[in-house]
C-alpha cells in the first residue's frame, strides 16, 4: 500500500530543489478538473510545446488537454468514437486517447502517481537518489520525462526489442537508459534488472508500475472520472454504457473500471492481452508484437476480483491494421468501402496496443450482442507517432501494401470472431489471482498475508483511492513550503 508518512531530511531536500528548479506540482483534483489550474500556469502554458521540458507541463498531465502539439490550454476529454462502417459491429466503441498527453502517452500520469507521493512525503530524495523505471515501452518514456520536469535522474529499462522511436526519445530525456533481452514479452527480465541495481549499492529507487499502488490509484482518481465524464456526454436517456475492455498491461488502467463500476454496478470490465501469451486466459506464456502491454505475469496492481472477462488478441491483426490505417493505400480501400475520410484520418491516433484494444471490444461487442444503444470504452495509450519504424519494417518484410494486403486486413478486421475469451466465474478469477503467487510472492518479495487480503479482504482495493485527498493534501504542503505557488499571485 501506499506510505504517505513524512522523512523531513528528503522532504527537505526535494522543498530546496522543487526551488532551485521552479517546480510546481499538480495535485490528482487539478489533473481531473483543469479549471482549478491558477491562470498564471495556463498563461505559461500557452507559450509551451505538449513535449517540452519544462515543470509548467507538469499541469498538462490531463485527459482533457486541448488537442493541439504546442500551446494548447483545456477542453473536454478526448476521445475517439469508431463507427460501424469500421467495426462491423452496431455498439458504439469509443476509445479515450493518449496522444495528448506529453509524451503522446497517458503513462505519464502513472509514473506522476507513482513517483509523486514519495518526492512529496521526502521517502525519496531528489538530491542523492536515482528514478529507476522498468517498462516495456511508454511507462519509462513517462518516468523519464516526469522525473526531468520534477529535478530528479532517472534510469530507463525496457526491452531491447522496442521500438527505435523510444530509445531515440529516452536518449534526448532519460539520465540512463538500460536494454534488457528480448520484447514486450520479457517482463520477468526487467525485474531481474531492477533487482541487480538494487543490490548494486547505489542510491536509488525502483519505481515497478507492476506493484506499485500509485499507479492503481491515479488511474481509479483521474482516467476514471475522465471516463465517467466521456460516457455522460455520449448516453442519452435510450442509450447505456456497458463495459470497458483494456488491454492489462501493468494493471494500472484496469482500476478505472473499478472506478466506472461504482457508478454503473452492471458495467463489466474485460482484460485482453495477445492470444501468443495467454497467461490470463490459460496460464500461458509466448512472445508477441503488442508493444508496451507486457506479460507472463498478473500485475499486483491488478483487480482481478473484479473482472469480468478475459479477451485474447491475435497480434498479427493489429500488425495489419496499423498497415491498413495509416499507408496512404489502405486508407484509400477504407474510404472506398464507406469508411468516413475524417475518421481514417483520425486513426493514426491510435498506436498497436490502441489497436489490439479496439479488435477486443469488437468481441466484447459481439459476445454481449450489443445494440446501437450500448457504448463500449477503451484506450488509445498512444499513437502512431510511436511506430513509423515498425511500418517501414513490415514494408521491408511484406512489400507494399496494395489493393490485395488491404483485402486481407479489411477482411481480418470485419470477420473479428468471438473466440479465445472466457467470461469469467468466481472460480475462474480466483484461478488467475492466484497466478500472482509465483512472480509475487515467490519472487518479488510481497507476503502471504497480502496476497490472501487481496482476495479477502473487502476494505483492501477501495483503501487505496481513499489515499487520493491525502497525496493532494501533502502536494498542496509541499507547495506550500516551497512558496512558488503563493509567488504566482
């Protein structure tokens, strides 16, 4: 759980840099409403790049940052709506989108939850302590740029076989970036990493999106309501919101479902992940090209009491897709068979992950045998902006795409079929929590008594978004002591 008690040495340390720098922190209500944002900053901002390295952008850690690459102030949440023309199916599928958020990625706001809590409590020091960020793509790219903005070094490790558009990135913003074997698959590789630097005898601290609770909770504090704000502007009185589908990734997104079905107790949240590593689906493991979504594991952090369904994609139909969405080809077979040419144009909006999300609420969809008066979420965690190099490669390996590979990814989409998911019975969500144990408990050093709790205890998951008015509470001390804030009138 998260640990909001006070070290007044580090706390000290991090007030003299926050100074030294500039630095401002936004607290969880600011990022949920941006109206309460002091016009000082909204001013600042109005002069800065979404990516730029400056604390000011700490405030654009939003969904609801207006769509533009630079000076850009708020508006409401973004989101994408496909239509049927697309899907083939008569539900609304809306995706909530990442690319504006700096770093053109929403995990920017977990790393802020996760990284945040400890620099303002002083349980980390900026002055003497390195950000350690394991990741299999985005997570990093956030630690990093968060801890840059916040005055912190930062190591970045993700798995070799990343895209080059990361690294290329991390090489300009992280202090280090560290290359594990393998791909999106190698989870396990990264914590062993992650072990050797802590017993390295160097002073820093890991930051592990998989287990740490500040990633659960600003997604349940600020992606939930973000969500909830999106379904209100989408249903009408005929209309009903039925489910989220996400792809489980480090666990953390999941919990705005949690947050969703308190508000609609009859809404279900689905988990995907690839069909080459169906751990959760059949406790299994493979290697697959869903960059960033990570596997051959349960994500502490992740809900699993609370979900409804399991969903597995084929990963060579999003490898297709993002082909067919985004070569000038198969954007001109979209258009010609009725797809919207504002809506192709917008699907570059949406990365591989994004895609792998939306092939799972098309199951999602067809499973329910959902109408056009039922809305399915998702998330788009980034875009294309990501990606290029994994077009150019497929072009390489396949050549050009043409009338016939367009074909063949339209008719890959448009026949989706509703196979390789489980709904999920009591039983069947203790048979993946208990997947837990082995990377967990047996590994990683989590306890028995807390596994057991997880399942349990009924107090356990709705105890930590209870923490939100506490962590704002100590930001709002910390900017206190630093009197930059109170400077700015």
């Amino acid at each position: 759980m998260l640990d909001l008690s006070i070290n007044e040495a580090g706390l000290a340390n991090a007030v003299r840099r926050a100074k030294e720098k500039n630095i401002i922190i936004p607290t969880f209500e600011q990022m949920r409403n941006p109206d309460s944002i002091p016009a000082p900053i909204k001013k600042k901002l109005a002069g800065l790049g979404l990516w730029d390295l400056d604390p000011a952008n700490l405030f654009r850690i939003s969904w609801k940052n207006e769509p533009k690459a630079s000076g850009g102030g708020y508006g409401h949440v973004n989101y994408l709506e496909l239509p049927s023309s697309l899907t083939g199916v008569k539900a609304r599928i809306v995706l909530l989108l990442g690319k504006w958020f700096p770093t053109g990625a929403h995990k920017v706001g977990a790393a802020f939850g996760c990284l945040v809590p400890r620099l303002v409590t002083g349980q980390f020091d900026p002055t003497v302590e390195k950000a350690v960020w394991p990741s299999t793509g985005n997570y990093c790219r956030g630690g990093a740029y968060d801890s840059n903005l916040l005055g912190c070094e930062s190591i970045a490790i993700l798995p070799e076989g990343m895209s080059r558009e990361r690294f290329d990135w991390l090489a300009k913003v992280a202090g280090e970036t560290i290359k594990t074997p393998g791909t999106e698959s190698n989870v396990k590789e990264i914590f062993d990493k992650c072990r050797e630097l802590r017993n390295s005898g160097d002073k820093l601290q890991i930051f592990n999106q998989f287990d740490d609770m500040g990633n659960y909770l600003w997604h349940y504090t600020v992606t939930g309501p973000a969500m909830a704000e999106a379904i209100k502007s989408l249903i009408t009185k005929d209309s009903q919101y039925r489910g989220v589908v996400l792809a489980t990734g480090s666990g953390g997104t999941i919990g705005s479902g949690d947050y969703l079905k308190t508000l609609y107790p009859t809404s279900k949240i689905a988990a995907s992940e690839a069909a080459q590593c169906p751990t959760l689906l059949n406790n299994g493991f493979g290697d697959h090209r869903i960059e960033g979504i990570g596997d051959k594991h349960v994500p502490w952090v992740h809900n699993v009491k609370n979900t409804d369904m399991i969903i597995a994609v084929d990963d060579e139909v999003p490898m297709k897709l993002i082909r067919l969405f985004n070569e000038p080809e198969g954007r001109e077979f979209l258009i010609s068979r009725g797809v919207d040419p504002k809506t192709v144009d917008n699907l570059a909006l949406m990365g591989i992950s994004s895609v792998a999300n939306t092939i799972a609420a098309i199951k999602f969809a067809k499973y329910y045998e959902l109408t056009e008066e039922d809305l399915v979420l998702t998330m788009a965690t980034d875009s294309m902006e990501m990606y290029g190099s994994r077009l150019r490669e497929m072009e390489e390996e396949r050549g050009k795409m043409d009338l016939v590979s367009s074909a063949v990814a339209w008719s890959a989409l448009r026949q989706t079929a509703v196979d390789l998911l489980e709904e999920l019975t009591y039983q069947g969500r203790k048979r993946v929590h208990n997947l837990k144990y082995y990377t967990w408990v047996e590994q990683q050093g989590k306890t028995y008594k807390e596994i057991q709790a997880q399942w349990y205890d009924p107090t356990y998951w709705s105890s930590v978004p209870a923490l939100g008015p506490e962590v704002d509470r100590r930001i709002d001390e910390f900017n206190q002591r630093t009197g930059l804030l109170a400077s700015l009138s």
